[in-house]
C-alpha cells in the first residue's frame, strides 16, 4: 500500500512537470492568419534574433516596431523577401489626416522595397526644405521632389478626403530620396507638412487612387549572402519553427511536442518513438491512459 501511494506521487509528480512543458510550444508557426517562417517569429526566441526586436506578434496581430511607432503587417511575402506594412497615422484616398512621419531604424535589418512611393501632402511651399533649391542662384528646381511624380500628387490630390482640404498640387511632394536619407527619418515636422501618403502598387489603374496599394514594403534579407540557413528549412520542413536560445543565441528547432532539438523535428521524432510516443498527442493520452489505469488498478 505504501510503495503504491507514493507511485501514485511520482505519476503525479511527473504529469505535472512534464505534461506543461509538453503542451506548451514556445514558437507559432502563424500570427493571426499570417504564416510565420525564418527570420520572422511570434516571441522572444523564435525565429532570427535580429529580426526578433522589430516584429512581434501581439494578440494575433504581427506588428513592426520602429522608433516612430507600431504598424500592423498586412502580408509576408517569403518569395520575394517582402514585408507589407500599414501605418495607421498615412493617409489614403478616403481619408486624409495628420502624421509625425515613418522612419526606419537605423540598424535594423530592413530597407525600403523601390515600389514604395512616399507622398508628402499639404507641405508648406514657403519653409519646407524639400522645396528649397540647392543652386547658386534661384532656379525654382524641388531637389527633394520627384517632378514626374506630379501625376501622383494630382491624382491623390483629386480623392474626396484629400480636395475637400482645398490645398494645391503645388504642396504636395512625391519624396524622392526613398530610402529617406542615411538616417532613414521622414520626419514631417522637420520637413514641414501635415501628412503622407504611402503606397506600393498602382493596381494597375493609375488614375483611379481608391484601388492603389497604400502601405509600405519593406525588404529585407536573411543575412550577408541571403542564404536560407538550411538547419532551418531542415526544421521547418519537419513542423517545426526556428528560434535561438540564450545566450549565445545558438540556433534551436521548436518542436510541435514543445521539445527543442538543435537539428530537426524528424529527430525529436524519432527520439519520442523510442518512448512509444509516435506524436505529442498519443503521448499525453498515453501518460493520461497510464495514470487513469494505475488509479483504478489501486482503487
Ligand atoms: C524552446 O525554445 C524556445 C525558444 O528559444 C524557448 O522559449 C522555450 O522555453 C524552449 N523550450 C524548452 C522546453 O526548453
Ligand atoms: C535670390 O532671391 C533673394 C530673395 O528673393 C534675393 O535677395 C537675391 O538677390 C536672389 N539672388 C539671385 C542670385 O538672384
Ligand atoms: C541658374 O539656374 C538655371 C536653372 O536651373 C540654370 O540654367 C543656370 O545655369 C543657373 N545659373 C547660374 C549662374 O548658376
């Protein structure tokens, strides 16, 4: 009676240190309905640690942080290494309203993809640097402003939201240095407008700005030789997410079991198959089965 009691105390002992640890996968692989894949992961150890600090998936929603604020990811495309970006403060076509800018940071491992327009809107024709000619003499050249991006501005510039503000074209500015300079700042103050617009795509009808692509893209690659580092495909291809672990942020694959291993799932498979355990599932029922059956043995 007495060796029974205290294996029940063991059984219970182990399920409750190891049935949490089983349950628990430290690393998604989706965010809301985006999948996530290497560099990008859901938390703290998961995915690339330089990607890590710059997108974090809170509540569902995966969110790109800079030191200008927090902008919703609209889609990943993994093909083309690109990450769309909405920023709340823009405006669009049906809604114009004031914004402190976008910048990037500087050390983080992203730049801007050539398809993103930044369109500077009701910027002071009179003070704002972009207008500012850099000639000896006053030639009335925008060197900030892209001259053929005019029929942006006119096009923006004829949105419900954006005429009712009764502004001319002539203070609108598609910004030219895209990738912002060497500090990646579009700080609007400085520069001396109430708003932007940013967008990524035409949609093929350049004159109708209600069915543009407003956002931002963002490229961004793997590491110095845009390698997919191949321990990871390895992972991912087997269940698992990529993720690092303190703290020397040596690479670990976590495992749909909870379980990290430092090659693939496939392994830790193959590991638990040795324990009878042919998936996490089937495990914890057996334990469960296990416990169930030594209860009702004893009673
Ligand atoms: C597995 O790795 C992740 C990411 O580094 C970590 O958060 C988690 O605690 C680890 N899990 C275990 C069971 O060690
Ligand atoms: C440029 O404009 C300023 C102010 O309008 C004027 O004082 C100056 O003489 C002009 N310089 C030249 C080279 O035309
Ligand atoms: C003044 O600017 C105009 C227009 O950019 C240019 O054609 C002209 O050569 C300039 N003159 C001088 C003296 O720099």
């Amino acid at each position: 009676m007495k060796t029974s009691k205290s294996f029940i105390n063991l059984i219970a002992l182990f399920l409750s240190i190891y049935i949490p640890s089983v349950l628990a996968q430290a690393c998604q692989n989706t965010c809301g309905s985006i999948p996530i894949k290497y560099p990008f992961g859901t938390g703290p150890g998961c995915g690339d640690p330089r990607f890590q600090a710059h997108v974090t998936c809170n509540q569902q929603q995966l969110t790109f942080s800079t030191h200008t604020g927090f902008y919703p990811i609209t889609s990943i495309d993994y093909n083309n290494q690109v990450l769309y970006i909405t920023d709340p403060s823009m405006s669009t076509c049906s809604c114009s309203q004031p914004s402190k800018g976008f910048s990037l940071d500087w050390n983080a491992p992203f730049n801007f993809h050539d398809d993103t327009v930044f369109a500077l809107l009701d910027c002071s024709t009179s003070s704002s640097p972009i207008y500012k000619s850099i000639g000896a003499n006053n030639s009335t050249s925008f060197p900030l402003c892209d001259s053929h991006g005019a029929d942006v501005c006119s096009v923006l510039y004829s949105c419900q939201a954006i005429s009712r503000l009764n502004i001319p074209d002539s203070t609108c500015c598609v910004y030219t240095p895209v990738d912002l300079g060497p500090s990646f700042e579009m700080d609007l103050q400085k520069l001396q407008c109430t708003a932007y617009s940013g967008l990524y795509g035409f949609n093929d009808q350049e004159s109708n700005p209600d069915s543009w692509k407003y956002g931002v893209a963002l490229k961004y690659k793997f590491n110095f030789n845009n390698e997919y580092p191949t321990m990871c495909a390895n992972c991912e291809k087997s269940n698992g997410v990529c993720g690092y672990s303190e703290p020397y942020n040596s690479y670990v694959c976590n495992c749909p079991s909870g379980l990290n291993t430092s090659t693939d799932c496939l392994y830790g498979a193959s590991w638990s198959n040795g324990l009878r355990f042919d998936h996490w599932k089937t495990g914890i029922f057996g334990i469960y089965s296990l416990a169930l059956f030594v209860i009702l043995a004893i009673a």
